[in-house]
C-alpha cells in the first residue's frame, strides 16, 4: 500500500497559514515588552529575541499596510522581508534550532518542508498570540523603528567625562564630530528605593549607515547599552567631500585624542569600541568602497592585542590577488597564512623577517655571551616562515609589540594591500594617554616660566 503523498503546498499558501509571529513564538523567540514601541498598546515595531538573547538572533515585526507581518534584522541589511524570506534566511545562516535542510532538496524545497512540519505541529505544540497581533497595528508611510537605547539618548550637552580625559570643548564642538557623540540618561531606583540619574556619554555605532548599537562611557565604568548589535559596528565621525583616509582606533575616545593631537584634514576615524571583529572588517571594505578612500591608517593601542588587531586589518584588506589571513592565534604566537603565486612577494617579506631574527639574535648573545647556547627563549623570539603547499606561505611571529610591530610593516612594505596603507601608533599605550602625558608636559612646562616671570616682578618691585 502506498503512503499518501503530502499535498502540494506553495508560497503563497504558507503566506496565508503562516502567521509569522507565532512561527517565531513557537521557535523560541520571546516577545521584548520594553523595546517594543514606546508603549505595549500602540507600538508598531515589535521586538523578538531568540531565547530571550538578541545576539542569539533578533527580528523586527511589524504589520504592513495591506495586513501582512514582515520583519527586519538591525544585524543584517539583507534579512528581511515575509515569513518565506524569514525561512530561507535560516537555512542560509544556520543560528537557531528548529529550522533544518532537506537532504537532497534546493533552498525553496526545505522552505516548504519547514513550513509544512511547523503546519503539522500538534496544536500543544503551536503558540498562538491572538492578542499580541491585535497590538500590532500597521506602520504608515514615515514610520520608523527606533531602538529603545536611542530613546534615552539626547545631543551633547554634558562633556565632564570628556574634559576629564583631556579633551578641550573645542575638539568636541569640531564638524567632524557633530551628531556624533551623546549624552546617554540612565534612570533607576536603587536598593534602598532611592531614584537615582546618570548622564553619560554615548557614542552611537553604525552598521550599513544605521545605528545599531551604542558604547556607553562614564567614570568608572564602560560599556555597551542593552541588545546592542555591536560586532559588526563601527563608530564613525563625519566626513566630508575631500575626504580620502580612514583612521581606525579601538575607541571613540582614542579617535578624539589623536584628532586633538595631531587635527589631520580629509580624514575619517572609525573605531571598534574593543577588539576587531571579521564583521567590522567587512564593514571596513564597505566604508572604502562607498566613501572613495583611499588610505587606511590601522592606529590600534601600542599593546600587544593593538598590534595584533593592526595585522588583521592589514591581512583583511589584503590584494584579491594575494589573500592572507590569521590561522592561529595562541597565547605567545600568531600565524599568518598568505596564499600567492607570486614567490617574489614571500622572498622579500622571509629576507626582511631574517634580517629581524639576526638582530634579535645578535642582541641576545650582546646580553648572554657570545659562547651561549641558543636556547628555547631565544627561538620563541624569532619570526618563523615557510612554504605549506605550493602558492601557500605561513609566517609564526612571537606575541611581542616588538615583532609584532616589525613583521607588520614588512608585510605591508612587501606584499600589494586593497588600498594604501599606513600604520600609526600612539608613544603611549594609546592616543588617549598620549593625549594627557602631553597636556601635562605642557603644564610641567609652563610652571618654569610662570616661576622667572613672578621673579621678575619681584625684582622690578624691589628697584622701585
């Protein structure tokens, strides 16, 4: 006997069977209350995270004017559209369970599979929100979604923090900056049941020219606001029609203090508020291709994880013809992976890392003595290269800010990057205590001079 075919089902047919809210209910996404509108009963943007964790995954819905329920994701530009686009997205993105492939089957084949096998779900199993949709009411032309972070935030008014770090009101005031920086009012009620405010700076980061999160700072304490989507971020100043260089820092802050100290023209500043991610990466190579740069300053903290992140902008913004990137990253080695057909390139990088390695070695046995062996601490010092395959070079380079420092210029001196590029780094560990060791200097300075002038006048009032 037969088993009786499953019957035919089309896109339009999930369309009209499918609601898209209980589809994510039923998946184990939850219903954020407090992001979704400015009150429960009229809010049109309806936030729902997965497990409860919007970096797990997160969707935007809404209802459309004609009565259907989109969605949207700030994370990606390209996830979007109806419960079909909110299927097919999954099955190309895996990141939550309960949305599977069909074995043997095209993309659009394991849609219809999932949406059959979530139409087939016994009613126990199936969440219904008949009265959250009635809240949901239809978005009208001018609509926006505004993250709940971005309600709490107003322009700059309030720069204590920020003079306290050494920055002077007029680097905060400059164009480049306008719009840019925030103050961020933070509201509660503490233990004891006492109200309590706090204004803090705010600095707003953007992913495919859309804020998505925010890097919140004040004394004592750094952070990110709630459900920020920041991986994939970056903060960014203004930029102008004759601008052609990008300048990226670790912080906000370090992008102000470097503009305070050296106020370079036709430049933007990015930063990462914290490691460099592959995602922020990618949005690097965005921000090139729409903004016509055509320089790229890594200025990352004169540290270790700063000399680290300076070698994967430069090995992610690497020539198409030669692309490299980091293999490993243990705790006293990196390991960059080029692949090229072009040896040339890897004999000049390997002739100036071996240059480097008899400086080391040279300087070791200075200290050591000329009849000392060449023991292990010396070999964990020395930048290490060789060919893995044929097109395909590996350099090992010590985890020290020193090595790390060399082995990155020489790679850009050797091998064709996506743009120029210049390394830039701060004296200090970064440009902010850069910024401050050279306010005080100055201070330091102006005391021997304050102390010849009230000498003088003490002398001209003696002669009198």
């Amino acid at each position: 006997m037969q088993t009786p075919r499953e019957p035919e089902l089309t896109f339009d047919q999930v369309k009209q069977a499918i609601n898209l809210v209980d589809l994510v209910l039923t998946l184990g996404y939850e219903h954020n209350r407090q992001q979704s509108g400015p009150a429960l009963d009229q809010g049109k943007f309806h936030t729902f995270n997965y497990r409860g964790k919007a970096k797990l995954d997160q969707v935007i819905i809404y209802k459309a004017p004609s009565g259907d329920y989109l969605y949207f994701n700030r994370a990606d530009e390209r996830d979007k559209g109806s419960v079909i686009d909110f299927l097919k997205n999954r099955l190309e993105n895996p990141r939550i369970a309960g949305i599977q492939a069909s074995r043997g089957k095209s993309i659009w084949g394991s849609v219809l599979d999932n949406a059959r096998r979530f139409l087939n779900l016994p009613e126990p199993q199936r969440k219904t929100s008949p009265q959250l949709q009635q809240l949901i009411i239809p978005v009208q032309r001018g609509d926006q979604y505004v993250p709940d972070f971005l309600r709490q935030t107003m322009p700059l008014t309030d720069t204590r923090h920020l003079n306290a770090r050494g920055l002077s009101n007029e680097t905060l005031s400059n164009g480049c900056f306008e719009g840019r920086i925030l103050n961020q009012v933070h509201e509660g009620v503490s233990k004891t049941g006492q109200p309590y405010k706090f204004v803090n700076t705010a600095f707003p980061q953007v992913y495919n020219d859309k804020i998505v999160g925010l890097e919140i700072k004040a004394q004592g304490f750094q952070g990110q606001a709630a459900d920020s989507l920041n991986s994939s971020a970056l903060w960014l100043s203004n930029s102008g029609p004759k601008t052609n260089t990008l300048l990226v820092t670790e912080t906000a802050i370090d992008a102000l203090s470097h503009y305070q100290l050296k106020q370079p023209t036709n430049t933007m500043y990015a930063s990462t508020s914290g490691p460099l991610t592959d995602n922020q990466v990618v949005e690097i190579r965005r921000l090139i291709t729409n903004q016509n740069l055509k320089t790229v300053k890594p200025a990352f903290d004169h540290t270790v994880a700063g000399h680290v992140f300076d070698t994967k902008l430069i090995t992610g913004l690497a020539h198409v013809l030669t692309p490299m990137h980091i293999e490993r990253s243990l705790p006293g080695q990196l390991t960059v992976t080029i692949n090229s057909d072009q040896e040339s390139y890897f004999r000049k990088l390997h002739e100036q890392t071996k240059n480097y390695n008899q400086q080391v070695t040279e300087g070791y046995f200075q200290l050591a003595g000329r009849h000392a062996p060449p023991t292990h601490t010396l070999q964990s010092e020395l930048i290490l290269a060789g060919k893995e395959a044929d097109n395909r070079y590996q350099f090992h380079i010590p985890k020290r800010v020193e090595a790390l420092a060399f082995f990155n210029r020489a790679l850009l001196q050797s091998y064709p990057m996506s743009v120029k590029m210049d390394l830039e780094k701060s004296r200090a560990s970064d440009w902010n205590n850069q910024l401050k060791e050279s306010l005080k200097e100055k201070a330091n300075a102006q005391v021997p001079d304050a102390l010849a002038a009230e000498e003088a006048n003490r002398r001209r009032s003696l002669r009198r």
